[in-house]
C-alpha cells in the first residue's frame, strides 16, 4: 500500500505522539512507547498495521488517544476510571473535551495578547 506522507489519512505512531505532545521530558525525545500502553489497556484503540508491522493511526484513533490523554493528564483520572468513562458511551466527556480545549485556545490568545501589550511598552520605553 502506497501512502502520501502530506495527505494521508494515517499517521504514524511518532506523528500521533507530536501530534499529542507526548516527550520525555529528560531526553527531550517522543515518547511512543505511552501510546503502544494506551493501545494494551484501551481496546477501542485499533491502529492499522502495514507493511513491517508499523502501526498508523486514522483520525478516529488519534481523536480517542487525546481524550484519553485529555483524562488521564489533564483531569487526572485512573485508567479504570477512564476505561469506565469510555465503555459509557457518555457524550459529556466529548463536551467536557472540547470546552476545555477551547479554553486552551481562549487563554493561548490572551496571553498572545499580554506579550504584545508588554513588547509595545517596552518599546514606548526604551
């Protein structure tokens, strides 16, 4: 099978894992290794296996490997809790994930927004 690096609708695991900002913090490199345990204790994760028995993920798989992050990182939960979570069907944590992350994107702007303020008086300054 023939992919497109740019548009493919897969993407490898070292992609999935820049795309989820997972980095080991001491070495400074992706740390794939979280997402192959993501894949063991979830078993609605199912990425595609190609030639060489490399794993690719589609936009379903990555979409659930970030509420997955979302709860485990961000709100702390346990993996029995997250599974519990996920084997609910519960429609409240797809809300719960996209009001968080748009008050990401909303803080993100506000601070874009204070470092110019402060750039401008420091030139009006200097």
């Amino acid at each position: 099978m023939t992919k497109s690096k740019e548009n493919s609708q897969y993407k490898s695991i070292g992609e999935v894992a820049e795309i989820l900002k997972l980095f080991n913090k001491k070495k400074g490199t992706l740390s794939t290794h979280t997402i192959r345990f993501w894949e063991k204790e979830f078993k609605q994760i199912k990425p595609k296996i190609f030639s060489g028995n490399r794993r690719y993920y589609d936009e379903n798989s990555i979409n659930l490997l970030k509420k997955i992050k979302f709860l485990l990182k961000d709100r702390g939960m346990t993996l029995i809790g997250v599974k519990k979570v996920l084997n609910s069907n519960n429609s409240d944590i797809d809300e719960l994930y996209n009001t968080s992350i748009k008050q990401k994107n909303i803080i993100k702007s506000k601070i874009k927004n204070i470092k110019k303020i402060i750039i401008d008086i420091k030139e009006d300054n200097g």
